[in-house]
C-alpha cells in the first residue's frame, strides 16, 4: 500500500505538467474563463522532524507524511492573483525515532532505546483531518498556467487516529495513544513554481499533553517541523 501512494505522488506532478502543457497550448481563447480559479487540489508528501524534544531521543528511520485534499480559492482582486483558500484534507504523518512507548493496565510510559530490548523500530502515527487557511499570491493569468506562487496561512488539523507502534525482535505491538493531543495547529508555507512547490509546516502547540514526560522525569515537548513538496491540480 505504501509503494503505491508513493508511486502515485513520483507520477503525479509528471501527469500534472502534461495536463498543463495541453492547457497552454489552446488556440481558442474564446473559452478562456475570466472568472478562473487557481490550485484547488493539493497532494503533498514530506519529512518530519522532531523538534524541541528530549536531548536523549534520537529520530531513525524515515518519518514520512502524506497530504491530500481541496481548497476553496477565493480571489480579492480584479487580475485574481491575490486572494484566500480555505480548505479540507487528510493527512498521515508518522514520527519515528528511539522514543519507546508502551501500555501496561491502561498506563502508557515514555523510555529510550536501551540494551534491554531490541529494537527494530518505534513510532507515533497519526490520521488527521485537516483544515488550511492560506493567504494566497501568485503571477497566474487567464492563459498562463505557469506561475510562481506564494501560499502562507494556518492549518489546523483534529487527530482521529493516534496510535504508538513498537516492533522488536520479539515482535511488534501498537495501541492508541491517548498522550497524542487530538488537536493540533500550526503555521504553513507554500512556494514554488509550476509543478514544484516545496511546503513547510511548525507547531505551534506540543504533540503531546502537557504533563507527559520520560520515566527520568523529562518532559516530552516536541513539536513536529514539516518539510516536503507539494503539487497543486487546477
């Protein structure tokens, strides 16, 4: 399953940047829509870091992500290269690192990578609705689709799924982890040019409750930091 979502998001801007081709070839400027809308469809795939946490976690592995979703494009101005979006996603995001999390009779406790367990990997994953509120600039016109484009705003997102997963040489176990705060918010940042875009997110707020802490007393209040590429479709 996750070889062909990242197939598809390798394929894709390639499909995307045929489709434009063909746009920009259009010899009928008859039916050229002065009313146009820009970017509504976005898929995005990215790099998480963990920042701000413990001095004693180290992230391993590959800490993937993956967005997709709509936006509403809303032009406030006569040449529609300046307006707002508003919009609805899902996104999967997991963090790996040596951060160990396991649930005993309901309690979940926080340890770090020792020599007395094997571990092959540990993880956080979430499954998130997503809600972006971007303030949108960009060099588009009715017959060019060719374009820079600066996108900046707030995403929102709710949690529906969080889960801590563990494998070991024994075995893997997972369960959901209530510790992950459903709620999370942040800052966005869209650029690029054409099909290219690269995208940046930071938290503002812990993904973790406050309160939670290693089984040394030091609190776990990493923020996730965002980096990727995202592809926009008319």
């Amino acid at each position: 399953m996750k070889k062909n979502i990242l197939y598809f998001l390798f394929v894709l801007p390639f499909l995307i940047h045929g489709q434009q081709l063909n746009i920009n070839n259009t010899d009928d400027v008859d039916d050229v829509d002065e009313k146009y809308l820009e970017d509504q469809i976005y898929v995005g795939l990215n790099y998480n870091f963990m920042t701000s946490k413990p001095s004693d976690v180290t992230q391993r592995n590959f800490s993937y992500g993956l967005q997709f979703g709509v936006i509403r494009d809303i032009p406030l101005n006569r040449n529609r290269n300046f307006g707002l979006g508003i919009g609805l996603g899902y996104a999967i995001n997991s963090y790996y690192s040596d951060l160990i999390s396991t649930k005993t009779d309901g309690v979940i406790e926080y340890t770090t990578d020792s020599d007395d367990i094997d571990l092959v990997r540990s993880k956080f994953e979430t499954h998130s609705i997503e809600v972006p509120f971007e303030f949108r600039w960009r060099t588009s016109t009715t017959t060019d689709y060719n374009f820079f484009r600066v996108y900046t705003g707030f995403k929102f997102a709710y949690n529906f799924g969080a889960r801590s997963v563990l494998v070991t040489d024994d075995g893997r176990e997972g369960f959901s982890n209530s510790d992950i705060d459903k709620l999370q918010y942040g800052l966005s940042f869209n650029f690029g040019y054409n099909t290219f875009n690269f995208h940046l997110y930071y938290a503002l707020n812990n993904f973790l409750k406050d309160g939670t802490s290693l089984d040394t007393g030091d609190s776990i209040n990493f923020k996730p930091l965002r980096l990727g590429l995202v592809f926009y479709i008319l």
